[in-house]
C-alpha cells in the first residue's frame, strides 16, 4: 500500500517512515503545503497523513483543494491541533480521520487499517485471484499450483498492481509511482529487471509487455493469443 506523509517535522518525518515502512507500506514525503498538493492530486496514493501545520499552505486548504479536484484518496489529519472546533474543521474540509499529536504507534497504525478497509483495500489476510495466482500481499506471497513462492517487497507491489488491474496495460511511469516513489531516483529500467524476476520467479507467461508503454496481467485462457 502506497503512503503519502505531508509532515515537515524532520524527527517525526524519520520516525514514521520507518515504523510504515516496517509495516509494510511505501512512504514519500512532502515537507510542504505546495508539495503536498502537487504529489498528492496525482492519484497515486492509497492513503494520505496530512499535518496541518505544514509551510507555504495549511493542511486545511491543501485537502478542500484536493476534494474540489475529485481527489478522494482517504486523508487522516495528524497534528497538535486539538480544539473541539479543529476536529470539526478538518472533518468537515474533508478528512476521513483526525489524530492528535502526540500519539501512541499502534494506534495510527490501527487507524491506518480503518481507512484501507473502509476503501475496500484491507491488507490483512486480503487475498486476490487472477490468472492462476492467489497473492497475498500483506504476507507477499503466491500460491500457483499449490507451491508457495515468496516475494520481495517491490516484487509484491509491482504484482499487487498488476493484479488488481488484471488485463488493463499499467504504464512503466505509474508502476515507477507505485512501486518506487513519486520523487525516487531509480531509474525507469528497474520496471523490466522486476517484471524480469517476477516473470522467472513466478514461472509464468502471464505478464504480458505493450512494448514501449508498459505491462499487463493476462488470464489464462488468452494468452495464447498475444505475443508476449
């Protein structure tokens, strides 16, 4: 799952992003209100934890331009702000949680849970079936013909995203998003090295190529009728 962090505190910043990535998730950072809203309306993101005390422009009109843009990614408020009349503010521009600093870690991850179940993106014992695969990508795992096979994680993601769009061509640039960061640095031929291990680790020829746009996830009873 895909998080986006808009937090300028550096030793908040560091401390979140490794409990989250512990946890299973990609994290980028925004440490700014312009940021923020340049990353977070491309649609990217699973989940965004938004302070609202943040430089150059306020949580607060951050998320009601995200909402005014259709952007419904689910967006939890985590601030110091914690007036009766700040709860209500930031609900009613549009957040779906609002957490009080300072705060106790299992708790945000707990509500992290919430917002992806209530978006229907539950990551615990979530299972998905496509072209003979049950992946699970809480425990990156796959059961094709009753072996288990493990994945690293940017394997997992990069088959979640493929698997979840199954027969819909993803572009090399929106698996970069997805799998490496909006502000990563690695570069665009990693998208072919892991379709490359996937492919081999999964042995299978499902994982089809649109050569010079991108990869898509086949059924089996198509394919074959593509070239690969």
């Amino acid at each position: 799952m895909k998080l986006l962090l808009v937090e300028d505190e550096n030793k908040l910043v560091d401390a979140l992003s490794y409990v989250l990535k512990k946890n299973g998730y990609v994290v980028d950072i925004a440490q700014d209100g312009e940021s923020g809203i340049e990353m977070a309306a491309t649609g990217v993101y699973d989940i965004i934890i938004l302070d609202r005390m943040i430089p150059g422009r306020d949580g607060l009109s951050l998320l009601k331009e995200l909402r005014s843009m259709g952007i419904e990614t689910p967006v939890m408020f985590l601030t110091a702000k914690d007036a009766p009349k700040d709860r209500v503010e930031g609900l009613d521009a549009g957040a779906d949680d609002y957490l009080v600093k300072p705060f106790f870690t299992d708790e945000l991850l707990a509500r992290l849970r919430a917002l992806a179940r209530r978006k229907g993106k539950e990551l615990v014992r979530n299972t998905v079936t496509a072209a003979g695969l049950i992946f699970d990508p809480m425990r990156c795992e796959v059961i094709k013909d009753d072996e288990v096979i493990h994945l690293t994680l940017k394997e997992s993601l990069l088959l979640e995203l493929l698997i979840r769009n199954v027969g819909q061509v993803i572009t090399k640039e929106r698996i970069m998003e997805k799998v490496w960061g909006y502000n990563s640095d690695t570069e665009i031929a990693n998208v072919d090295l892991y379709i490359h291990y996937l492919r081999k680790k999964l042995n299978t020829s499902n994982i089809r190529t649109v050569r010079g746009v991108g990869y898509y996830l086949q059924e089996d009873k198509d394919v074959s009728s593509v070239a690969p």
